[in-house]
C-alpha cells in the first residue's frame, strides 16, 4: 500500500563538493524511513562516476558484479532507438527486477522495506561502458528525456518513496537529478564558503529551471543541510561561520530558492555534526552495538528524515479538508484503518508518524461526530508535534483543534487555541494556517460582538492576501478564506466582491477542474456560514460548557472574572494541552 501522494515520492541527495557525507546520509535516511516510519522505499545509486551507495547495505562484491543498474538501462534504451527498434528494450520491464531487498539482519530494516537500484552492473567493464555512454547525444538523438521519465514513473509507482544518491558538481546527470526528475532536494553543503556559494547557484539554476525541462511537474521543494559541522574542537569558528552566512541564506528565502517554514531556525535548522569515529567506514547508525541512540549524528539524522516524512504525508495533515488545494485525490482512510495505523506506529516507534495519523483520525472522527474522540486524537497529537519541533504541523492541529472546540460549544476554549495557532503560524510564515484561524475567530468574535476586534482581523486577513503575487495558486485559498470571514461576519457586498475576486482567478489558471472546485466551495460556504455560529451557541446555551455568548461585554473587559460551569472549570486550558505528554 502507498502511503505517500503522487507528487510527493521522490527526493533527490545532492552536494555541489564532495566529501560532505551525502551518500552516507541518505543510507540513514532510507533506512529510517523504512525501520521507524514502515515506509517502502527505493534507494537509487545515481551517482555514475563514483558508486558505492550499495556499500552502506552490505551488498556482496559479487552480487554488484551480477547485477545489472542505471547505467545498464540507458544503454539498452540507445541501443534500442538506435537500431530503430519497434518496441522499448526489455529492460525498460525488467528494471524491477533489478531491485535488490535489503534482507540482512545487520542491515535491513525490521519495518516496511527497503531496496536498492545499483549505478550499473560493477563488473571490470563497467569504466569502459560509462566512458562510451554520452549524455547529449542520448538526449538529442535517442530520446533520453523520456527514457528517464519512463524510469521515473517505473520506480515512483513502486515505492512510497525513492531516494537518488546524486553525483557532485556541475554534470549532466547533476542537471537530470536536481532539475528534471525530482519532488523534493536536499542540498549538502560544508560550512564553507565556496561550498555554499555553489550550492546557492545550483539552488538558483533550479528555481529558474523552464517548466518543460521538469515534465510540467512544480519546482521541487528544497532543504539547506549543512554537513560535518564540529561539535567541540573550532566550534566557535562553525558558530561565527553560521553568523556570517546567514544572509546569504535569507536572501535565498526571499527568492524563493528555498522556504523559510522548511527552515524555522534558519540555517541551522538541518546541521549534520561532523563525528569522527563514524568517517572510517561505510555504515548505517542502526539501533544496537556501539551505536549511542543519543549521538548527535544519529539525531541529526532522525531530524532530517521527520522533516522529510512531514513533508511526504502533508497530506495526511491537512490544513482544512474542503480548504485542500485542488489535486490529484488523496488516499481516503475510514476511522478503523486508520486506527490500525495508529497502534502499528506505536509499535515502531515512530512517534511522529503517529501523530499525522492521530491528525487524520481526530478528522475522520470530526466527519463521524464523535467530536469529543477527535479533541483527545488532536491533544495527542499536538503534543508530539511540539515535543519534535515539528511547528507547521503543531501550527495546523492546534488551529484543527480550535475549530472542533468552538464547533462543541467550547467557545472560550476555541478562541484561546486559535489565538495561539496564529501566534505560531506567523512566527514560521505559514500564512494558510494562519488565515485560516483569524477567519474562525473573527466569526466568532462577531457573534460575541467585538466589533472592533472583527474589523482587525479582517484586515489582517486581508494583509495576509497582498502579501501573495496575483498568480500565485495559494492566493486562491486565501480569498476564499476571506469570503467565509465576511460572510460569517454579516458583511455580505465585500463577500461578492472578494467571490468576484476569486472566481476571476480561478479561471485566469485555464482549469475547468479548478474553476468547478472553488465555485462549489462558495456554494458550500454560502450555506456553512449560518450554521457553524447558531450551532455552536445552541451548544453554549445547552448548559454543557459555556456561559450565555449576549454577555460578550463582561467577558471582553475583565476576561479572568468570567463566569464559567462547572465543567468548564475543571477543564484543563488548551495551552496546557497541547504541551503535555502524549497519552
């Protein structure tokens, strides 16, 4: 079973020098997020020049030798055209075949799976048959751009994730690795200057890359890892290297090349601290032995597999379901699967694969109306998310949980997390969420009657959307969030403006899909709005939690002498919550 969506399955190791522990990071890389996350992953040696990623798993001489790979693939495919053949080489099929499991038991993982794509069969021709293999002439006569999209497609619809070992520098096979095959990079640098310098070109090469070079696939996404950076000894040159080279980075932020909600420590978010002990053979830092589950290298390198597994199930974390982004569809999940997944991650271990699934749960129990289920789910998540700096993800379950509690009455409650969610959105830029939290609390600030409270909100909503250029797609969920907090404020002219707004460009994308998605959303909002505030006050006015919302005056004026049940008062805050440790 996939557990990753089309878009998002493969990730490309690349560093403009050598000798950063590129390979060597993506080996750990690949077997955790086999071992710990039970994700089915390919591990690619595309570095053609130089393998040897097959020595990280243990490979025997002779089954590199007998094995045929990479390089093999490309040459039956010019063979093939060359000689006008009617039909793809047999490799093209058999190149699955060619996969070697990692099975054992010093080096494969004991969850999900792992398997290996070699550069080529590393027998004593394989120097000869690399030097007679030319790149531009395989491109320009023999259709190498859709040999490789052929290989592409082979490997991502057989994999959860695939991950290339890319070669260094500025090659030909560099430029297929980072530009055209790729859903996601992560570029290695050493902390000096001309390491970095040329990573931040490579960076801009990318981000400036035409469209059709990238098989109209989107820009991959891009993590900044700095790699071999001393704990101890020099330590304070590493620290003044970091003070230094900071700008370059956030130039890079404000260019686009890379995103500052990767990056929420700037650039050294992803450090790879250089450990000694660890540079005399080729390993994988597995649990057991002499390996210190504690050693900063073996930190860093969970650190940066959660990134990239948060990344690769964002969609298991939606911001809001009928707020998603118009896309391929996503793998529905009812509440009992998803439960199953949720024990199996706890089995392994894998804390932040349960909290995604906890977040998708606490929805699906959201949808089932078993509301007071999903509030323990999300609790449980959030905990987890700020227990592993996972922030965008903390960012959207507390804003997840602040719209289920106002949606049972919780009023207080609601308000309390949706302010923090704002809080930490704006601190890492992650503008969706944040807007999508002040439009639910200004709805319901307007029906508490904090008029002047409204009005600011709005218009940070409406900040937030200036900051988006006019043909930028996230612009169009930014409207639409607009639409719902002005209609749900009872401002119904600068709604059809904003609608107007919004359905304008919606068709200026060209997609008929599109343009359908987000009139059906309208729609849809159109009739949400008078519901969510009624509902929530029959709720209040029930008795269950709070006190009659008409006194929205006392409450604003002396918040900590507001009235409050019973219940009410027993409840823990939401803050508290979403600190404690997960159940």
């Amino acid at each position: 079973m996939i557990f990753t969506e089309p878009n998002r399955r493969l990730i490309t190791f690349y560093s403009y020098k050598g000798g950063v522990g590129r390979t060597m990071a993506l080996a750990n890389v690949a077997y955790r997020l086999a071992n710990t996350h039970g994700l089915n992953v390919i591990a690619v040696d595309w570095d053609l020049e130089a393998p040897g990623l097959h020595r990280f798993f243990g490979l025997s001489p002779d089954v590199a030798r007998s094995t045929s790979g990479i390089l093999d693939y490309f040459i039956a495919w010019r063979d093939a055209v060359t000689r006008n053949a009617p039909e793809p080489p047999p490799e093209v099929e058999r190149v699955l075949d060619w996969l070697i499991p990692i099975t054992d038991k010093q080096h494969a993982p004991s969850f999900g799976s792992l398997r290996m794509l070699l550069a080529g069969r590393l027998d004593t021709t394989y120097g000869d048959r690399l030097a007679g293999f030319h790149w531009q002439d395989f491109y320009s006569r023999t259709e190498g751009s859709a040999a490789v999209e052929t290989l592409r497609e082979k490997l991502v619809e057989n994999a959860d994730v695939v991950l290339i070992d890319s070669r260094t520098g500025l090659t030909d096979t560099g430029g297929i690795c980072t530009i055209q095959v790729p859903d996601g990079l992560v570029l290695l640098t050493a902390p000096n200057h001309q390491s970095l310098e040329g990573t931040e070109r490579v960076a801009r090469a990318i981000a400036g890359a035409p469209e059709k070079e990238r098989a109209g696939r989107e820009k991959p996404r891009v993590w900044l890892a700095v790699s071999r950076v001393p704990l101890v000894e020099e330590s304070y040159l590493a620290d003044e290297w970091f003070g230094h080279h900071n700008r370059l980075f956030e130039k890079g932020v404000e260019e686009g090349l890379w995103l500052k909600e990767d990056h929420p420590d700037g650039i050294r978010t992803h450090v790879l601290p250089h450990r000694a002990r660890w540079g005399f053979e080729e390993r994988v830092l597995r649990e057991g032995g002499m390996v210190d589950p504690k050693d900063p290298l073996v930190l860093a390198y969970e650190q940066l597999t959660g990134t990239l597994l948060r990344w690769l199930r964002k969609e298991s974390v939606p911001l809001t379901p009928s707020l998603a982004a118009p896309s391929a569809p996503s793998h529905q999940k009812d509440v009992a699967s998803l439960q199953a997944e949720a024990v199996a991650a706890e089995r392994r271990g894998d804390t932040l694969g349960l909290a995604i699934t906890l977040h998708g749960l606490a929805d699906e129990l959201r949808k089932a109306k078993r509301y007071e289920e999903g509030i323990r789910k999300l609790e449980q998540a959030i905990g987890i998310f700020l227990s592993r700096g996972a922030y965008p993800e903390h960012a959207r379950a507390l804003q997840k949980l602040g719209e289920l509690l106002l949606s049972t009455g919780r009023i207080d409650e609601g308000e309390e997390t949706l302010r923090k969610s704002i809080v930490i959105a704006r601190q890492i830029d992650e503008r969706l969420v944040e807007a999508a939290a002040l439009a639910f609390l200004a709805i319901t600030r307007f029906f508490r009657g904090a008029e002047q409270e409204v009005a600011d909100l709005l218009l940070r909503l409406e900040t937030i959307e200036s900051r988006f250029s006019v043909n930028d797609p996230w612009r169009l969920q930014i409207l639409l969030l607009r639409n719902f907090a002005l209609l749900g404020t009872g401002r119904k002219e600068l709604a059809a403006e904003v609608s107007h707004q919004l359905m304008s460009a919606a068709r200026e994308t060209g997609s008929i899909e599109v343009e359908k998605v987000f009139s059906n959303l309208l729609h849809e909002f159109s009739d949400l709005v008078p519901k969510f505030p009624n509902a929530a006050a029959r709720r209040a006015r029930s008795g269950k939690l709070e006190s009659d919302p008409s006194r929205s005056t006392t409450r604003e004026q002396d918040p900590p002498t507001q009235r409050r049940t019973g219940r009410e008062r027993a409840s823990r805050s939401t803050i508290k919550r979403s600190g404690s440790r997960p159940k």
